[in-house]
C-alpha cells in the first residue's frame, strides 16, 4: 500500500521525466525541493482513478499537459524572497551597519542553514584593498523582514575569502560561546532633523530637562517621534525581535528602547537588528538617528547610554558576596579594555554628572545609578544572585565587543578559590 505521500512523490518525479528541457541547475534545484514536499493527502476515492490524474486536478485545474502543471506546480511552490544581508563595516572606533539584497527562492521561510554564504566589495568599507577586495558574508541569523513582502533581515558575520577565518573586524567571532549568558542592552539615542534634536528650536534651546523624561504630550515629546517608536517596536516585534520597552528620555528629542537576549550573542545580534530597523525606518520622515553619547556637548543636555546588564548560569544560581565581590575586583582590574569597547568619546559622557560615573574610576553599588555598576536591591537581597547593571557603554558602543569584553573579563574569575573555606578540611 502506497502512502499519499509516496503517490506525490512518484507523482512529481513523473512530472520530471517528461520534461523535454535537459536538465538543468533548476532542474536539480526542484528535485531536491520535491524531497522537501510535505505529506499531501489526497483522498483517492476509487482505486481505478489514477493519482495523477486526481492530483493534476487538483493542482492546477486548467493545465492539461504535464509540462504545464510541473511549471505551474514550481511557480505555485517556490517563493522569490528577497534577502537583505546584513553586516558590520571595518571603520573604527565604530562600525556602520550595510545591507545589499538578493533574491532566492525556497518553499518556505528559509532557515539559517538555507541561506548561501555571499560576497562584497570589501575595499568599499574599509574591509580590503582594492586589489584583492573580496570578503564573504556568512549568514549567522536570520529573521522574516515585516516591512517588505517575503523579505528576511539576515545577519552576518564577514569572513576572509576562505569563508572560515572571521575578518579582523569581526568583533562577533570573539564572543565566548555561553548559552548561559543574557545581557539586556538599553539603547538610548536621540531623533535628530536640520542637525539638531528633534523638537529644538531652530536657534537656543528648547525648555530646560525635567519634563522630558517618559513625558507625554506634545510640548514634550512633539508629533511624530512617538509614530516612530511605536513603528519601530511593531517592526521588531514581527520579527521576532526581543524588544522590551520603550521610554522617552531626559533630554528632549532622545529616546530609549531595550532589547533582551538569552545566550551570549543573541541580544547584541538582535540590538543591531533593532538599530538597522530604526535607521532604515527613520528614512522616509527625513529623521536621522543620533548614536553619538554626548551630541550636545558639555551642557546640561543628557547623553545617551547603552546600560549593559549581565548575567551567567553562575551569577544567577550560586552567585555569594565573595564570587561578587572577586567579580567586582576583576572588573576593576580590567577597566581600560572595558572602556576601550564601550563606545567612543565616552569621556565627554562619562564625567561623574547626569547620573554617570566617571570613566578612569570604577565602583559599583547597590542601587547607585551613579557608579560604573550599579548592583540591583534584588541582587543583594538573593544572597549575591542575579544580574548586575554595567552603565558605563554608550549609545555608540558595538554591542559584540561589549559582550565580548564582559563575558572575557568573567571567565578570567574562577568560581571558588581554592584555599578558602574547603581548604582546611
Ligand atoms: P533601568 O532603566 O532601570 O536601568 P530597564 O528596564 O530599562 O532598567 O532595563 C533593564 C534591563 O535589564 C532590561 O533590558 C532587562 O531585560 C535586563 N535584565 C533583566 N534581568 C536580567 C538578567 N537576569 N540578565 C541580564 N539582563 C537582565
Ligand atoms: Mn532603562
Ligand atoms: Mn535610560
Ligand atoms: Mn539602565
């Protein structure tokens, strides 16, 4: 007894045979595909009727020959996707966001594993010389695009030409693996329209900080920067973005969204994501994103931050004062290679004003939005569990150097030193 599936199959095939085009890359490309065919079934109501009759009814009613209904079935099955591959370019201290399309057809939505390695002009970005300028893009996620018919957003990573080796600037290749590890960034920034902040007048400024911060209202938040925050949000959510909130900032024209991530790349994966939407978004009201920390200088405008909160299996589970407080000492220890991926001109931002720390200094406390971590009641009230605040990286920081750092500075701190308390039995 013949299963539906095997009758869809034979079916097909058939289908193949007949053809009198020679084989070709199509050709190969639909037979792998008809592997690919989920189960149909077809209800065969005599056994006298053939299958392939009954199928081609059903399939496509008004082709007869089986030419006709195998072209049809592929148009019918294949869908044109159109892929924006997404990557990091080699300028420094910060890398820009780049994307180029191509298209391809799959049956469905296609998984990371679908997507082909691809290539670009490397000596356009700062990546190669013009002599030898190729670099390839490896697809490392991937997610349904919702603002284009069949699109998907794909991440990725750039390798050198061997496709193996990670470009010197890719800061993703150097994250520990750890499924382990969460970070929540918070991306603060500012709207920016004519070079200045969104809402600021023309000459001067616009009323002092005070009301701004999660402030409603059109004197405060002006017409159109809440229509794009709200936009944004459903555009990442769609993509199943982990995006978790919004709210409007101190300084006026500035703004914060949060993204949430479980395992050690999958939030600054998907802040990049988030940030290429909001920029790509913003393009159509004439807005610019404004990433820089201290866009208005030394005022007493706010800058913009990118808070880092982190945690481990460890962290979360075991944690204790004395694991802490060697975490602390390592963070400590490490302070300039932290602030050496934590976004640029971080100096003019990290002065110890506008609830910041200074940036030579480190500290931590509970509760202090005024040091470099500032340690959650929670976390103190949980026996030294949970996750702890870095608010040091700012608006411009490379979210993959800064999980890498974080996550390079907790591996170098061994969970129980050997000497203490068990060492006496
Ligand atoms: P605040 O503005 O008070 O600093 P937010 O609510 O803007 O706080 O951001 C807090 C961030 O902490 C969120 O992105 C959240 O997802 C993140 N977070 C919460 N719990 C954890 C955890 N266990 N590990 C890592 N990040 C966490
Ligand atoms: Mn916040
Ligand atoms: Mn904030
Ligand atoms: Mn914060």
């Amino acid at each position: 007894m013949t299963t539906s599936k095997s009758i869809w199959t034979l079916f097909v095939e058939g289908l193949k045979a007949t053809r009198l085009t020679p084989a070709s890359e199509e050709m190969s490309e639909s037979a792998t595909a008809t592997e690919n065919i989920p189960p149909i079934e077809i209800a065969i109501a005599t056994p006298s009727v053939a299958a392939n009759e009954m199928t081609a009814a059903i399939i496509a009613p008004q082709s007869e020959t089986p030419e006709n209904i195998a072209s049809t079935l592929e148009r019918s099955e294949m869908t044109k996707f159109k892929l924006e591959y997404i990557w990091l370019d080699g300028y420094t201290p910060t890398p820009n966001l780049r994307g180029k399309t191509q298209i391809k057809e799959f049956y469905e939505f296609p998984t990371l594993e679908q997507l082909p390695l691809w290539g670009f002009d490397g000596s356009s970005t700062m990546q190669a010389e013009g002599h030898s300028s190729d670099c390839v893009l490896k697809p490392v996620a991937v997610y349904p695009d919702p603002a284009r018919t069949n699109g998907a957003l794909v991440m990725c990573e750039v390798m050198m030409p061997d496709g193996v080796t990670p470009h010197a600037s890719n800061k993703r290749a150097t994250i520990l693996d750890d499924s382990g590890a969460w970070f929540g960034f918070e991306q603060e920034y500012f709207f920016y329209k004519d070079g200045r902040p969104l809402g600021f007048p023309e000459n001067g400024y616009p009323a002092p900080q005070g009301p701004y911060y999660t402030g409603v209202g059109y004197k405060n938040v002006g017409d159109v920067a809440r229509k794009i925050v709200e936009e944004h949000l459903d555009l990442c959510l769609a993509a199943g973005i982990n995006h978790e909130g919004i709210n409007a900032e101190v300084a006026k024209g500035q703004w914060e969204f949060q993204i949430f991530g479980k395992g050690s790349k999958k939030a600054a994966d998907e802040m990049w994501m988030a940030r290429y939407l909001m920029l790509r978004l913003t393009e159509k009201y004439g807005i610019d994103i404004e990433f820089h920390c201290k866009p208005l200088g030394d005022t007493d405008w706010n800058g913009s931050g990118m808070h880092a909160n982190f945690s481990t299996t460890y962290l979360r589970e075991t944690g204790g004062k004395d694991y802490f407080e060697r975490l602390m000492a390592a963070f400590e220890k490490n302070l300039h290679d932290h602030i050496a991926v934590y976004g640029p001109d971080n100096h003019l931002r990290l002065t110890g004003k506008h609830e910041t720390a200074p940036w030579n200094k480190f500290s931590y406390g509970v509760a202090d939005r005024g040091a470099s971590i500032r340690v959650p009641h929670s976390f103190v009230k949980n026996g030294y569990r949970g996750y702890l605040e870095d608010r040091r990286p700012n608006s411009q920081g490379d979210p993959y150097q800064i999980a890498s750092q974080i996550l390079k500075t907790i591996s170098s701190v061994p969970f129980a030193v050997s000497g203490s308390s068990s060492a006496a039995a």
